[in-house]
C-alpha cells in the first residue's frame, strides 16, 4: 500500500463572506486571533507526517506564498528585540516542509479545485483539508483518518452531527455498519432536502482520497449549484473502494464565516495562558452589563 505523503489544501475561494477585507487578503490569512487559518491546516498536515503540501490558489493570491517565503527584514529585527520565540516561529513556518502551488483559473467547484493538483500529486493516495474547517483537538484529525486508511486501504471522510435546519446545506452521508468512531459509508448526497436526508451525518473538509478520483472528477458532470461536487465523484467510486466515515473528537469551527471565525478566536484566546483570566472576565462583565 503506497504511503500516504502528500495533501492537497484549496484555498481559491473569494472569501465573499468577508468582504470588504477579501478585496486585498485572502480570506485563508485571516487571523484567527493571531494565526491565519491556513496555518492551521499546514500544522494538522505536518503533524500527521504529511511532507508535501499543494495549495491551490486563485490570481490575486499570491500573499499566501510571500506568507511561507523568509522575511528577513522580519527576522532581523525580532533578532535585535531579543523576541527569540516569535523569531524561531517566523523561520519555522518559512521553512515548513515542500509546499507547491496551483492555480484554479475557473471556480467551478470544490470537485474541480482537487482535479487541479494532479499533476503534482500523481498516482498516490493524498488528504484533502480544507482550511475553512478548523478542528481544534489535541489529537490531528487527519491523522487519525490516515491511521484508517493504513488499515483499511480505503477512502476515508470526516464527518459530524449537524441540527436538522443544516442538513441541506451540507454533503450527508447514509452509513451502515460502525466501529466506534468509523462508520462504513453507504451513499453521499450533496445537500440534500431534509426530508430526502439518509442521515444527519455532514462531511467536514477532511478527506483520505485515492489517486483514481481524479478521473472520477473527470467524468462527473456539474451537480449542485452547477459545479463539480467532490461528493458526486466519491460517490460514483463506491461500487469500486470501500469508504468510511469518521466522526472526529474535538470542537469544530467553520472559519468561512464570520461568526465562526469569531468564535474561533474567543476559543483560542480563552486557551492561551497569557490571555485567558483577562479574556475570561472581560467577557463576564460585558454579559453581566447587558
């Protein structure tokens, strides 16, 4: 069984949600506090052994590169304010393992966006995170799903429960046989109407894939929204690979919008040491003023 080395993150979208401020940053340098949300993602990666990164990019953001480029300038004078630290930081995201970068000219969806990293990711098994789902757990959650696929050889989602009123906004799974956190997939619908739903099971931007789904994306035709959907592609593999669904620990965040991404950053700062007494009782004496 071919090891599993290589993640593909797309980060192409226009970030809509946060415009203004997307006019000029991609919306996957956002902080969240005071780490972009990308980072997130590359850290998740890294630690799961992970040692070739392909973002895929859109034109106009090319700061996603001068992010992961030396900043000597930077570097120097953290040097000189004796802030070793922050400095070992900065050098070590500059010098995070092979990164390569590809470019979606047309946003025709998430199944499309994947289809433009083959060249570089090959014939291989590859993870797929999306940054815009941060999973905040001591344990990575695309480790784990890399320890299922060693085992099993199979394709591998991140799913979670979701309240009713978001079922038809998001990919469902309908499962069958279940082992702890692993459930056997059965089907993938792509927003699905409620009452159609086989499940209350929605996919989270966490995918073990194999190299056949990029003739699968190849040949499936726009679904919802009129785009490629990476669901309609998985789903047509499943009379071929066995899948399975894995229902991650942790808190989830949705830092593609707004409120989330805020929520994310109430999070962090309430577990950061040198911030979390001060953040805890700003937040008590603003409810208790209201």
């Amino acid at each position: 069984m071919p090891e599993l080395r290589k993640a593909v993150i797309p980060v192409a979208g226009f970030g809509t949600r946060f415009l203004p401020v997307t006019r000029a940053v991609p919306k996957m340098l956002l902080p969240v506090l005071d780490t972009p949300g990308l980072q997130f993602a590359v850290d998740e990666a890294l630690e799961s052994g992970i040692d070739h990164l392909v973002f895929v990019i859109s034109e106009g953001q090319e700061a996603i590169n001068t992010y992961f480029d030396r900043l000597t300038e930077l570097e120097d004078t953290l040097q000189q304010q004796g802030k070793l630290d922050l400095l070992n930081r900065m050098i070590e995201i500059a010098e995070t393992s092979r990164i390569s970068y590809v470019y979606q000219h047309e946003r025709r969806g998430i199944g499309h966006a994947i289809l433009q990293a083959r060249p570089l990711v090959g014939e291989e098994p590859f993870a797929v995170l999306f940054p815009d789902d941060l999973i905040w757990h001591e344990s990575p959650t695309i480790s784990s799903m890399i320890d299922i696929y060693t085992e099993t050889n199979g394709i591998v989602v991140a799913v979670e429960e979701v309240a009713n009123s978001l079922v038809s906004s998001k990919g469902i799974v309908s499962v069958s046989a279940s082992d702890g956190r692993r459930y056997v997939i059965d089907e993938m619908v792509e927003k699905p109407p409620l009452e159609d739903a086989p499940s209350n099971l929605a996919i989270v931007g966490r995918y073990i894939l194999p190299a056949g789904i990029f003739d699968q994306i190849e040949q499936t035709k726009l679904g919802v929204g009129g785009e490629i959907q990476i669901t309609d592609a998985i789903s047509a593999l499943l009379s071929k690979h066995q899948a399975y669904a894995y229902r991650f620990p942790g808190t989830h965040f949705d830092i593609g919008e707004p409120l989330g991404m805020l929520q994310a950053s109430i999070f962090a700062a309430l577990n950061r040491g040198d911030m979390a007494d001060e953040m805890r009782a700003w937040m008590y004496n603003l409810v208790r003023d209201e």
